[in-house]
C-alpha cells in the first residue's frame, strides 16, 4: 500500500451549517468505502490555514488515491491537493542506495 496526503478546502456556499459538515463527511466516507474498499484511513485532521482538512491514507495505487480525491471534491465542491508519501525510513533507505 502506498501512503497519500490530502489536503481539502471546502467550497464555504456548500454548507448551511457547521452540521452540515458531518453529513458530507458520512456521505463522501460511505462513497469512497463502496468504490474505493481498499482504502485504509490513517489521520483526519482539521487544520487552520489555507485548508480545512489533512487526510492520511493508504491506497493500492494513485489511480484509486485519485478516485478518494475526486468523490471529495464531487461531495462538498472541494479543492483538494494529493500528494504520494513516503515514511522517512524508506526515504532515507533510497538515498542510502543511492550513494557512492
């Protein structure tokens, strides 16, 4: 599995309420288990900045990390940025290898 982060803004005209924040979240989570089941959840973070939300996952592949994105942003009329992760230790193994 391969690890992504996601970071989401909300699109502010989507929500009548901060209530309403919870049945996005049910609703994008119940799509994304039906199309994308191989999907596991790391961290969900609700961060202050340019972003409402930091998502941790891991996926098969980018192609099924994409479709995670793309049920977001069709949900709550989202941006949404993903970026492949690697762990540090695995990071620092390819650049051992790399030396000379």
């Amino acid at each position: 599995m391969e690890t992504f982060v996601m970071a989401t803004r909300i699109d502010p005209q989507t929500l009548s309420s901060p209530h309403a924040l919870e049945d996005l979240e049910k609703q994008a989570q119940t799509r994304i288990e039906k199309d994308c089941p191989k999907v596991e959840w790391v961290q969900n973070l609700a961060v202050c900045g340019p972003y409402d939300y930091i998502d941790i996952f891991l996926a098969p592949d980018l192609q099924t990390a994409q479709m995670v994105s793309m049920i977001v942003r069709s949900f709550g009329r989202a941006h949404t940025e993903l970026w492949p992760a690697t762990e540090w230790k695995h990071f620092k193994q390819a650049i051992d290898r790399t030396s000379t």
